[in-house]
C-alpha cells in the first residue's frame, strides 16, 4: 500500500516539485519518486509506502565489501563517528539518555556507566517508545541514524518534545541532500537509501521544521567523517567494486568543496525544548 501527501509534510506549502527517481536497490528493486517542497526545499518520497517493515536493509557500515584494508577503514570511520557523538553526551552531561534507532551499537556499548540509558530501536515506520512509562522524562535524546524513517514527520518530533525534561536536549543526525558528495552522486547517493528514509533536509529546511516543532536550535555540528562512508557505499552499490584510492580522493575532493562553502555531508542537530 502506498500514500500519496499533497503537501509538505513540514510547511505544508502545496506546490511539491518533481526531483529525482530512486531506487530501491537493496531489497524491492521498486522505483521512488522524490519531490521537494518548493518553499522550505524539505525532500521527501511520494507517493511512500505505508509500512516499510517489508523494505528492512542493514545499516550503511553494513553495506560495504569485506576485506582487511575495507574493514580497517570501517573501524576507522566508526571510531571517528562515535567518538564524536560520545564527547556531545559528555559535553551536555545528561544522567537519563534515551538512545533512538543508533546505527552503530558502539554508541551504547561506550557509553559510561554513570548513565542511566535506555536504547529503544529500530524504527520501522513509527517512532515507538515501547515499555517507556507516560511519566518517564529525559534529559537528552540521541537520534544517530534513521530519523528519515519516521512516517508522521512532525509528530515523531512532537513524541520525543514531551519525553524531554524542560530544557532537556535532542540530538538528530541528519544527512544533507544538498552536499558536495551528495550532488556528485545524484540518485545513486547511498543516503537517499529509498523507501526506508523519506526525509532528507539540508540545513535551512531542517532549521524550519525544527523551529516548526517549536525546538530551539542550540548547535549545528558538521560529520565529516560520513563523507567517506557516503562515497564508498554509494560507490559500491552503484559500481559493484570500490577502488579505494579513487574513494579517497573523491571524499577529500568533495569534503574541500564543502569545508569551503560550508555545506557538509551531514550534521548533528542539537535541539532544545
Ligand atoms: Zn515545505
């Protein structure tokens, strides 16, 4: 079953512009129109499925070719991405975290034991907090990967602002559409990864739908670490081979080009209620 939306999702302008044809390369091999909204540029599938639990595909990381030089460099990339959602964590110090969906598990592994975390994962086609009582509140939520999931956009949003304590902080990783490395790659950008993410906000429609939602914006923080990652999958899927010093030189092409224009790969959204 499918579903068509006659407005944004986000601002709720009617005028929806055709953008590209996605394909679903992983498990379906069905076809995805992407539009984008032609007042806050938010990208998003339609028509989409109803239910994406049949479209379930391993995690970007999981996506690659074997091998020692392909799994050192995953362990590198995975290391540089953790690390850095870790010293957000510790940076804002919550004592009661909940962890949405976290695409790589290291995340929870490395987390202190101080904290009281609670991991609730995946999303399928609904952000879900099951056996998370009404009352139980949080100082921070982290959102790593597949917020794009999420069907109901806003009220995915508005379910996790009431799970925040007054000024308690969410934490969402978002790719950016329109990126140096995701221009390059067009349809075949491994981060479009149709039909299981339907959103993709570069960072002024994200900033509307967030202000939307009534968070404030506290910090933008670019990944870069995610370019290399975006470049070999997208490769990989769409080539079938990587040649891996190509890779390189193309994520370091690409994340020069975004360094200078300040439009990275993707950033983590700190949001606060
Ligand atoms: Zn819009």
């Amino acid at each position: 079953m499918y579903e068509k939306l006659e407005e944004c999702p986000s601002c709720r302008y009617p005028k929806l512009v055709n953008q590209l044809i996605l394909q679903d390369s992983l498990i379906s091999g069905e076809s995805f129109a992407l539009v984008g909204c032609a007042n806050c540029h938010l990208r998003f599938l339609n028509p989409r499925p109803t239910d994406i639990t049949r479209f379930l595909a391993p995690q970007l990381i999981d996506r690659l070719p074997s091998g020692k030089r392909m799994s050192l460099i995953t362990r590198l990339l995975t290391r540089k991405i953790v690390k850095q959602q870790l010293s957000l964590v510790h940076h804002y110090n919550p004592q009661k975290l909940l962890n949405i969906a976290s695409g790589v598990n290291s995340f929870r592994r490395l987390l202190t034991k101080s904290r009281d975390v609670i991991q609730v994962q995946p999303i399928t086609s609904e952000i879900s907090l099951p056996g998370i009582p009404k009352s139980l509140k949080f100082e921070m939520i982290t959102c790593w990967e597949g917020f794009g999931h999420a069907k109901e956009l806003k009220d995915s949003i508005k379910q996790l602002r009431k799970k925040l304590v007054k000024d308690g902080k969410l934490l969402i990783h978002l790719a950016n559409p329109t990126s140096p490395v995701a221009d390059h790659f067009g349809q075949a950008w491994a981060a479009y990864d149709a039909p299981r993410s339907m959103y993709f906000a570069s960072p002024s429609s994200a900033e509307m739908l967030f202000t939307k939602t009534k968070f404030n914006i506290v910090e933008r923080i670019p990944c870069p670490a995610y370019n290399l990652l975006y470049v070999l999958v997208s490769t990989f899927q769409s080539q079938g081979s990587i040649d891996i010093l190509q890779a390189l030189r193309l994520s370091r092409k690409t994340n020069n080009q975004s360094r200078d224009t300040d439009n990275y790969c993707s950033y983590i959204y700190v949001l606060e209620k």
